[in-house]
C-alpha cells in the first residue's frame, strides 16, 4: 500500500519550471478569454443534451485511453471499474504522468493520438486551452460547477479538490496546533514539515495557505512568504519533504499537505501511525484537478462520456470514498466518510482560489524567492 501511496503522490510534483506549466509554455499567455483556444468538432457532441447518441458512440468505440488517471488515486479504481460496467466499454488503458507531460503527449501525438482523456492540475488548464489540445465539451450537470472552476467554453472542468491541512502524529506531537500562529509556538521546533515550493506544488499552496491565514491572497503572496521566513528564523521549519517512508519512520511528525493524501496515508499507517488530519482554523485553500478531452481523442465519444460521468453525482461520490472533495455542492460525502474526515464545519474557512492568472504569478514569485528570502540562502 505505501509504494501505491507514493506512487499517487509522485503527481503533485510539478519539477522547477512546472510552475508555468513547463519551459515551453512558460513563455507564452497562461489564460485565455473564452474560445480562444476552441477548435470546432462539428461531428461530436459538445454537451449531453442526446445521452443516447453518446452512448451509442462510445459503445460503438469500445475503447478509452487515459493519461494521469491510474487507479490508485482518488479513488478512480472504483471509478473506471463502475464506469466501464454502467457502459460496457471493455477496454480502458492508463499511463500515469504529471500534468505539463499530459498536455505535451497530446500535442506531440496529435497525427497519431493515443490518449482520450486526462486529469491535469488547475494551474496547467490554462496552457491546454493555450496549445489547442483540449476538446469542448459541457456535462450535464455543467450549472453546477462554480464559475472558478471551469472554463466558459467546456474545455476544462474541475472534477475534485483538496483542501490544505496539517498531518499530525499525535504520539510524537503535542498538543496538535489547530490554527498557523500554532505553528509557530516553540513547543514545535524543527517539526513543520513542507514539500519544497520550488519544485512541488503541495509547498508552493502552503505558501498561499499561509498567505490566506495572514492577510494575504493569491494576487497578494507576500503574508505567506513573511510566515515562513519568520517560521524558518525561530527554527521551526523542516524543509525536507514529507513521504509516507518519514511519516511511518517518525522522522516526519507534523506536515502540511492536501487532506486527501493525509487521510489516505493515516488509513494506510494505522496500528503503526496515529495521524490526525487538522484544517487549520485560521484559514485553508484548495487544490482543484481538472478534466481535459484530447482534440484528437481516438475514443472521443467514450471520453465525453466519461467526463459526463465523472461529474454525475453518482461519479462524485467515487472520489469521496478517496477522501478528496466533490466539485458539485449538491453531492453530500456519505456520512460513513464524513465520519473518517474533519467535521463539515471545519471546511467553513477554506476558501478557493478564484484569480488564477494572479496565482500563477504568486507561485512562480515563491519559486524565485524561497532561497533567498525565507531560507537565507
């Protein structure tokens, strides 16, 4: 269970550059008005509105292909396994990789495409639409999905998110600090264990959890980056990493990352781990996933219809039972979940992130200033 943990978690690392999507697609505009990027499908489906014709198609294909949507994470074993038994689809094949690789292999592979379909972090949405990789394409329960977390034209949808939080072993840590100004207590010197900010993700959203927490946002990262140097001066910052190899050894006993990856690795630890899940009281942000269909999907119609089911409610269910948030507001986590999760209050502070150009802007500002400004280096 740990290497698939650790395999799972290897996709929230974005390598320096990955911040703006990749070296390449750095240099170019990261969000796009409406249809910029849109290629006419005249011969597919641009929303659910015939079900049937849908189906039929992707029945028809017998066939889906994905890139960085393999089984062990959030739940999506359940989630292929329950979608190709509800359609009949026989054959479906996943190549795990991070996001800038996803949108790279589709435009690399557009004359011979392999891939149909992928899961792709937030930040890297706005370079799909860039590069012309992603397919339009509305479910039907597209109303639902909060305006921040699509793109107005169907060529990104936000299936699921975390939530930033503290991971706590409560037999090495106490008391467990409920809010960032904890944090910053003496009794947890050289213990707040984050991923770098310059080369993953996960750091790069504490960074802004912290801003949130003090004043800050994402067209403001400044609070955030004057928490961790002060956080770093008084010796309480362990910049190490977190890796559920340290967290079962005890090497790391109190990390900030998504709630979803912490409650994963307190079930896959337990009897060895006693790992407490806390949302900060003070303030938390998310980190959404997004969906894209390749332009050139082989598979396109099993590939509409799999975003379709992905953000039906039966689909959004699936991924509570990996502990990770449904988009849609109307889904409610099965209250057997619920009661392996935080309270539903204490979700109450978390707040979206709703200025992504700006937060772009903010992480790469992190990347570039983390050495020098916070550690001292």
């Amino acid at each position: 269970m740990i290497n698939v943990l650790q395999k799972s978690l290897d996709r929230r690392r974005i390598i320096k550059g990955g911040v703006a999507a990749g070296a390449a697609m750095a240099t170019h505009p990261l969000w796009l008005p409406a249809g910029a990027a849109a290629q006419d499908a005249p011969d597919l489906p641009a929303d659910a509105s015939d079900m049937d014709a849908l189906i039929a198609g992707a029945q028809e294909e017998n066939k889906i292909v994905s890139y960085g949507m393999p089984r062990e994470w959030a739940n999506l074993g359940e989630m292929w396994d329950t979608f190709q038994e509800k359609y009949s689809i026989e054959t479906w094949e996943d190549t795990d990789m991070g996001s800038a690789t996803e949108i790279a292999k589709f435009l690399a592979e557009k004359d011979n495409p392999v891939a149909d379909i992928g899961d792709i972090g937030i930040l890297f949405a706005p370079s799909a639409v860039q590069f012309g990789v992603a397919a339009p394409f509305k479910n039907d329960t597209w109303d639902e999905i909060p305006d921040w977390a699509k793109h107005p034209d169907g060529l990104w949808a936000t299936q699921y998110y975390g939530s930033l939080s503290f991971w706590v072993n409560t037999d090495l840590v106490d008391p467990v600090p409920r809010t960032w100004e904890d944090l910053l207590k003496p009794e947890y010197q050289g213990l707040v264990t984050i991923d770098d900010p310059r080369t993953a993700a996960q750091g790069n959203f504490a960074v802004i959890g912290a801003a949130f927490a003090n004043g800050g946002d994402e067209t403001d990262i400044n609070p955030g980056l004057a928490y961790f140097k002060e956080m770093n001066d008084i010796g309480n910052l362990n910049p190490t990493g977190l890796d559920i190899s340290k967290v079962q050894k005890g090497e790391v006993a109190l990390g900030i990352g998504w709630d979803y990856l912490g409650l994963g690795w307190r079930d896959s630890l337990a009897g060895q781990v006693n790992l407490e899940v806390v949302i900060p009281e003070d303030g938390s942000t998310v980190g959404p996933y997004v969906s894209i269909i390749n332009q050139w999907a082989p598979n396109p119609h099993a590939a509409r219809l799999m975003r379709n089911f992905i953000l039906s409610p039966e689909g959004q269910v699936i991924y509570t039972k990996g502990y990770a948030t449904p988009i849609l507001a109307s889904v409610e986590i099965p209250a057997d979940i619920q009661a392996k999760r935080p309270s539903q209050e204490a979700y109450a502070v978390v707040k979206p992130i709703e200025n992504w150009p700006a937060a772009v802007a903010s992480f790469q500002q992190i990347a570039d200033n983390w050495g020098n400004d916070v550690l001292g280096q």
